[in-house]
C-alpha cells in the first residue's frame, strides 16, 4: 500500500530528534558579517559627522586619522599593526576599501587571528600554598 503525501514524510529514525542539532554556521562568514557591521558602524558615524568617541574604530587629529578594525573586543591586525594611519578627509574611502576587502575575503587571515583561532589557550593552574 502506498503512503499518502504525509506519511512519506515521517522519519523513521528513533535517534533522529536526540541527533538533530542547531545549523551548523560558517565561522569564516560570521567573523566578515561581524567585521562588515563594525565598519558599516564606523562608515555611518563618519558620514554624519560624529565625534568620535573612546569605542569608535578611529580617532582624528588635525589632518590625520587613526583607523583600526575590530572584531569584538579583539583589534584586527591591518598591515602588520593595531592602527594605521590615513589622511582625515580620505577615512571614509579607507574604510570603504577596507569593507571590499574583507567582503573579498582578503582579510580572512587576519579576522581568525583576532578571533583567536590560531594561538592555544593559555591556561593558569592553582598556585600551592605554601
């Protein structure tokens, strides 16, 4: 006898609920969706021509900017260095550069560093007392 359209549906699997997870996600693509958020942040407050405050991912003084990217809590290592520096009035086109390139995935690199991916867990043990 044929099974109708919702019987053909039915798993028959006993551990198939205990063996049914959350997705699995792409880390590679959650560290440049988080990267393109925190520079998208940044993009908007220089267009609108906000101070930058003490979380902002630049600083400016006088004709020169600071830029850095982070990821989380992390600054993302951009040529070998915490922060670069760029002429103040071409920020905006920095960080749009900046963005292309970790879209690209030019960047990946760099994201899993800051992410913590390639450096073990240094571990503290209990101190014997004495």
């Amino acid at each position: 006898m044929a099974k109708s359209g919702w019987q053909s549906l039915i798993i028959n699997d006993a551990d198939a609920w205990k063996n049914a997870g959350k997705a699995k996600s792409d880390p590679v693509a959650d560290r440049r969706a988080k990267a393109v958020a925190s520079i998208d942040g940044a993009l908007a407050s220089i267009e609108a021509g906000a101070e930058p405050t003490r979380m902002t991912l630049y600083k400016v003084k006088a004709d020169v900017a600071r830029a850095g990217l982070r990821l989380g809590r992390r600054t993302v290592q951009l040529n070998g260095q915490d922060a670069v520096f760029v002429p103040a009035e071409r920020l905006g086109d920095f960080y749009e550069a900046l963005k292309a390139s970790v879209e690209a995935g030019e960047l990946d690199a760099e994201l899993a560093a800051a992410a913590g991916d390639e450096a073990p867990v240094k571990r503290r043990g209990r101190r014997k007392a004495s």
